[in-house]
C-alpha cells in the first residue's frame, strides 16, 4: 500500500544562511556605538598629545588657566562641572521624585498621559532656548529676589557670601536642574512601576494607609533605581553645554560663594575653542584635554546608572499608562 509522504519531506530543509546573515548586520551596528566611542576617545586623546606631554597628570590638580603664559589646568572647570552639576540634582531629585510618585500611584487616569506628554516636552526643548530664557529672565529674576534673600538668611556660610553677580554657579545649577528634570522624572516613573502590584496589596491588607503604601511598598525597594535614574541625571548634567555657558559667568577663578561666576569643562571647551592657537600646539591640546577628562567622566557614570536602573529590573505587570 502506497503512503503520501508527508508535506514537510517534500520541502527543501530550512536555509539559515539569512539567519546567519541578519545576526551578523545587527552585531555589526550594535558594534558601531563602541567603534564610535572609540573614535571620538582616540581624536581628544591624539589633540590633547602636547598638554599631556608638558604636563602630565598635574593637569588634573593645577588651579592656573592662562593661554598668555602657558599655563593650563582643569581644577577650575572640574571643580564648576561637579558643583553645579551635584547642585543641580540636588534641586531636580525632590521635584523629580515627587512626580514621579503621583504619576505612578496618586494621579487620575485621565491626568496621567497629559502629565507624561508634558514632561517629556520639556525634554525636547533645545538647550540654546533654555539658556536665553534663563539669561534674559531667570537670572535677572533670581538675581533680584532669592539671591538676596540667601545672602541674608545664610549669609554666615562661605557659600552664599559675596557679590551676588546674576551669572553664577548656582543660576548654571538651577538651569540643569529644570533640563534634567525629564530624564530623572521618566526612569524614576518606570522604576515604580516595576514594584510588583502585590506588594502594595500586601500592605493595604495589613491596614496601610496609602502614603505608607507609597512609603514602605515603592519608595524602599526602589532605592537603588532612583539612585540610578540620580546618576543618569547627573550624566546628562556634566555634559550640558550651551544653556549652562550662557549663565554660568565663565570665569576661571575657583571661589567658594556660589554666586561667584564659574566654568564648567563643557563651557570652557565651547568659549574657548574657537580662538585657541599658538606655535606649539599647547592651548588647543589643553582644551583637548579637558574633552578628553569630561568623556571619561560621563562614560563612567552612564555606565554605573545604567548597571544600577539594570539590577531594578523590567516592568513585572502593565501598570498604568
């Protein structure tokens, strides 16, 4: 008795040469960041040769910064690149939080995608306009109203003592603080949401109220992507560049008043770039230099946000949009 082979004996086997093919295109892009990288760290490292060969590593630890005579040193924009930048999340971690805590559990279905659109708006707003609207109107603003009041409530620290400028460390920290707002709201928002939903019923079983719901259930176990979404935060904040050039007073004079002018690594490279020349090469390979040291710090702490957002792991339930 003759049998009809089955349909799949007939068919020519599988070809997985398009698998293979398709694995290695995608491998290759994803590869391409770290070429990239690569490229941009070897290009500051090449420019920066003649500041790395005059002065080593006294570079990172000199306070002087004067093309006249030759003299360059990256403490004064490292020591405004970490005070503003810490301030600044200092500023936008409470307010960040906080929204992120009512998005999550506190807002009104039909208030929460408005809300979301809205913050996420403020992230795509370029940095050039933040920076002239907080040159034309938050300075002045800031310079006639809370800075006084400062002076004469913590006028006893060194911080806050001094000639209040208008462009100062703290306007440049203020300004960060509302351009990372978006990023440290949005992951904190996520990292809510992926607090399994049976942790909050176990504690409204027990008798909690919603605030200790909020406060034992989300917020404790959440610690360490909030730290993560922190240190994404202040990734983007050392890197920011035109809006913080534009009120930060771009002075190389390190003070201990924050509302001295200062200068931040990202500023120093925008302001001073342009007309950088001399015979040997060495004031364009400072500035070189200091790229080369803020690429170093940013990459180092994306990398430790990212490892820290990681270990929070995914959305474990739909949660709310």
């Amino acid at each position: 008795m003759n049998s009809i082979a089955p349909q799949s004996m007939l068919l020519p086997p599988p070809s997985r040469t398009g698998d293979a093919a398709f694995k290695f295109l995608t491998w290759c892009m994803a590869m391409m960041v770290f070429v990239l990288v690569a490229v941009v760290g070897w290009e500051l490292f090449r420019g920066s040769e003649p500041s790395l060969r005059q002065f080593g590593w006294r570079f990172l630890t000199r306070a002087d910064w004067d093309p006249v005579s030759g003299a360059f040193g990256a403490l004064p924009f490292m020591f405004g690149t970490f005070v503003s930048s810490l301030l600044g999340l200092l500023l936008a971690l409470p307010l960040s939080v906080a929204a992120a805590i009512y998005l999550t559990e506190l807002a009104p279905g039909w208030m929460r995608q408005p809300a979301v659109a809205l913050i996420e708006m403020l992230a795509s707003i370029p940095s050039v306009i933040l920076g002239l609207w907080g040159m034309v109107v938050l300075v002045p603003w800031l310079n006639a109203h809370p800075y006084p009041w400062l002076q004469r409530v913590l006028g006893f620290l060194p911080l806050f003592r001094g000639h209040v400028y208008g462009p100062c460390l703290l306007s440049a920290a203020v300004i960060i603080a509302i351009m990372i707002v978006p990023i440290v709201t949005s992951i904190s928002r996520e990292v809510f949401r992926a607090v399994p939903d049976s942790r909050r019923e176990a504690a409204y079983a027990l008798g909690a109220t919603r605030w200790e719901v909020t406060r034992l259930a989300v917020l404790k176990g959440s610690k360490r992507g909030i730290f993560g979404a922190a240190m994404l935060g202040l990734g983007r904040a050392l890197g920011e560049t035109m809006a913080v050039t534009m009120v930060v007073g771009n002075s190389t004079v390190i003070s201990p008043s924050l509302f001295a002018p200062g200068c931040t690594l990202a500023s120093g490279i925008a302001t001073q770039f342009a007309e950088a020349a001399d015979n040997f090469n060495l004031y364009p390979g400072a500035l070189y230099e200091l790229g080369l040291v803020l690429l170093a710090i940013t990459i180092v702490t994306n990398i430790l946000a990212r490892l820290l957002v990681g270990a929070v792991g995914a959305p474990r339930h739909p949660g709310p949009a």
